[in-house]
C-alpha cells in the first residue's frame, strides 16, 4: 500500500485520530466562523467592541457550541474532544469568541449544572444552551486574582435572603448577561451565587481600553446590597473546590483553543512565504525561513497532539487538574511563540490587521495570563512533581 502524500496542514497525520462525528463537529464551527466573524473580526478588534455578541451567541446556541459538553437541558451533550475541537476552531478565528464560549459553558453553565439545584438547572440552562441568556463568571477581583482565597466579596444573611457586597474584575461577558454566577465568602465558607443581572444594586460598567482581547466584552461587576432570595445559592458544594473545579473546565478548552490562534498564524505565515518575493524569489524558499517554518509545525502539532491525549482522558474520566496546568502552560506559551515567529516572517505586514498574526498575538498575552497565570501552572506541576508546597514559600 502507498504512502498517504503530505499534507503541511496536517503533517503528522492527526486527524487519523478523529472519528466522523468529530470531524463534523470541526467541520460545523469551522464554517460557522469563517462566514460569521473572520470577515468582520478586524473591524471589531480595530473598534474594541463586538457589537454583535447576542446575536453571535444565539447563533453560537444553534450549532450547539453553548455548554456543549453538558448533557440535558437543552445542551450538546458533546464529548470532551468534540468540545475542544470546537475552541480550536473558534479561537483560530478570535480568542474573543473562544473567550464567549468558554465563559458561557465551561464557568458559567458548568457551575449551575454540576453544583446547581435543579430548579436552578431548569431556568438558567436551557436559555443559556440557546443563547437567549448570556452568563458571566464572577472570581477574579480587583486585588486578587491569582489568590482567590483572599476575596473581598461577601454574602450576609438577613432573614431568609443573602446580601452581597463585592466587586468582581476582568469578567468577560459581563455587561451583556442576563446572569451572573458569583463567588462570595460567608460564614459557611466559600459559596457560589446565582445572580439575576437585573437584581437591584447590581452593575457591570464595561472596561476599555484594552490591547488585548478587543473583539470581546469585558466588564466590572459591582455588588452593592444585592438582595438574593435563599434559593439563590448553589446548594452542593462550598469552599474554593467549586470556583476551581469550574476553572480546570475552562482551562481544558484554552488547551484547545490557543492552538487554534497558533495555526491560524503559521498557516498565515506559510502562505505569505510561498508568494513573498525578496532577491527574487519567494521567501519560503530561504533557509532561515524554512526553518522557522518547520519549527513552528513541530510545536504546533505537538500542542495539538497533547491536547487530543488530554481530551482523550477527559472523557475517560481520568484527567487531573495537573494535566490541565500541564497542557494550558505548555500550549499558551509555545501558542505566543508562534505567532511570534510568524510575524517576522510577514515582516512589516505583520503588525496590519490585514493578516491575523498581530491580533491573535496580543490575545493570547491575555490567554497566557486568565485562568491561572504562568507561574501559576508551574507552581502546579512544582508541587505535584516534587510532592512540595511552594505557592506561599
């Protein structure tokens, strides 16, 4: 039997790995987002605004990209590689909307679903899984981030109801949701809080002025005196395992989606290079470019292939949360890199917004840091190789 030819887009023969249902699933966002944002995304990174985030997240709902890997209620019930195909896919186009998706299912949806009462289960996710309800996830506050244990935000009872006073910062979605999931310390500990964004004392006044992830809503959230009936709580788990538990999630998609900005670089530095003409000849034909090339395809593929070993074991149940750091610290990193390198190639084109590279490169200097910082993830993977706590040393 023949050799299959070399395919540069898929140079270690990956999708062998993909059954039918997968490779429709890619197929499905791919389309998706090659007609609904690559043609406008410049334009919406350019102006700092996605002025069509609902109308985005009901379409993103009727492909069943919203809580995709959630089963019932209205979701995909999508396994975990289906999912990650489906960031990859997404952010290739624009962290912004891999962004959308994953706060929307992987925080938002995922905490009502797996720590929710099911009358929480029953309003919240069937009109968040069609996009109808836009959701945010309230962790990260002005003066801690990578230290959530030290969140100011707090719940009181009073009577039978909550009243919570806080401030939540860098929430994407924010300003567009109609619910906020918010972490908040009580007398019980750690709790979560399924928050109505039309809740008196409740704001979300939209941040500017960013470089980074421009194509996305970004919002405070202020809590002042929001009054919460008692059935506003998520009744099945208390302490910092549930915010946590949610982040892994949402990590896991940032695997995923952060090759997706890579390809999307090295695929518009490769076909830059084969049409570039310098000394007269195209530039893809010089050693030194060549080589960036291939160095770019080896990382890029081999992210790739860790976050398929990664999705593989998620859905055999036997991910841990260090795999995630493992793979988000690798993933991110090598992702910058990239695009890095895919900008010299392009040269002085490479900072116009006619090509991807520059956007994606300053999206991902935001990817690098949400979700668990760099040091972060090592410090992680420190403690589980070494069996040593150095967080606080």
């Amino acid at each position: 039997m023949p050799l299959p030819a070399f395919d540069p887009a898929d140079p270690i023969g990956l999708d062998d790995l993909l059954d039918e249902e997968e490779l429709a699933v890619r197929r499905t966002v791919r389309d998706w987002a090659r007609d609904r944002v690559l043609p406008h995304v410049a334009d919406w990174y350019e102006r700092g605004e996605l002025p069509t985030v609902r109308e985005l997240a009901r379409e993103l709902g009727e492909i069943g990209a919203l809580g995709m890997s959630l089963t019932g209620y209205g979701c995909a019930g999508a396994s975990a590689v289906q999912y990650g195909l489906a960031c990859l896919e997404l952010e290739a186009a624009d962290s912004g909307i891999r962004s959308l998706v994953s706060v929307q299912g992987s925080l938002a949806m995922y905490a009502i679903h797996r720590y929710g009462s099911e009358e929480q289960k029953q309003r919240w996710l069937p009109s968040m899984a069609s996009g109808e309800v836009i959701g945010c996830f309230g962790l990260t506050e002005p003066d801690h981030g990578s230290d959530p244990a030290g969140m100011r935000t707090h719940a009181k009872r009073d009577g039978s109801d909550w009243v919570l006073t806080g401030r939540k910062m860098w929430i994407t979605n924010g300003s567009v949701s109609g619910v906020a999931v918010v972490w908040a310390r009580t007398d019980e500990g750690v709790r979560g809080f399924v928050v109505p964004t039309d809740s008196p004392g409740f704001s979300a006044p939209e941040i500017r002025h960013k470089w980074s992830l421009r194509a996305s809503v970004t919002s405070e959230l202020v809590l002042d005196q929001v009054r919460l009936p008692q059935d506003a709580v998520l009744p099945e788990v208390t302490g910092l395992k549930g915010p946590l538990s949610c982040l892994s999630h949402a990590r896991y998609g940032i695997v995923w989606g952060s090759m997706g900005a890579a390809r999307a670089s090295f695929e518009s530095a490769l076909d830059y290079s084969r049409t570039r003409e310098q000394f007269g000849r195209p530039i893809g034909g010089f050693q030194l470019t060549q080589g960036k090339l291939a160095d770019m395809a080896v990382e890029l593929h081999k992210g790739l292939l860790l976050a398929h070993h990664l999705g593989r074991r998620m859905d055999a149940g036997r991910l841990r949360p260090e795999q995630v750091s493992f793979g988000k610290l690798n993933n991110v990193r090598e992702a910058i890199e990239i695009c890095r390198t895919a900008r010299t190639i392009l040269g002085a084109n490479g900072i116009s917004l006619e090509y991807p590279v520059m956007r994606h490169a300053t999206n991902l200097e935001s990817v690098l840091t949400y979700e668990g910082t760099v040091e972060m993830h090592q410090l992680v993977l420190g403690k589980a190789l070494t069996g040593l706590d150095a967080f606080r040393g």
